[in-house]
C-alpha cells in the first residue's frame, strides 16, 4: 500500500509542481510533469528513508513530495534544454 500511496502523492506533487514552475503548456506537458512528479515522491520517500527523517515503509509527506517533484523538475530542464537562459 505505501507504494500506492506515494503514486498518488507524486501525482498531486507532480500537479503543484506544475503550477509552480510553469512549462509548456501542451498536454504532454502535463503527463510528463504529473510522471516527474511521482519519480519525485520516490526519491524524497527514499532520501528521507536514508537521513533517518522517515521510517522503513513510510513514504514521503506532500511537502517533501512536491519539494522532491521540483528538484526533479529542475534537472529534467536542465537536460533537456528547455530552461536555458537566453
């Protein structure tokens, strides 16, 4: 069930994080972030796992969620060019 969880919460995340850090607004736009958003939730569930901050099994709060989400956010941009300045 934790692994269901922090999907749905790395899709909320994902969503918030949208409306943070806007991108392009073309549908794909939307899945690709929603997916970050849920590769985020895993990495804040495991990062907090490893410093201790969460126990084995519990998965990462909305906030570390959507904090994961950005981070996330911000390298996919990097890497895919998309936020470079100009």
């Amino acid at each position: 069930m934790g692994i269901v969880w922090t999907i749905i919460v790395g899709f909320i995340a994902g969503i918030v994080a949208k409306f943070i850090m806007p991108g392009p607004n073309e549908p794909s736009g939307f899945v690709l972030t929603t997916i970050l958003g849920i590769i985020g939730a895993f990495v804040a569930t495991y990062l907090g796992q490893s410093l201790g901050w969460y126990a084995p099994g519990q998965g990462a709060g909305l906030i570390g969620a959507i904090v994961g989400a950005i981070v996330v956010l911000l390298v996919w941009g990097m890497i895919s060019g998309r936020n470079r300045a100009v």
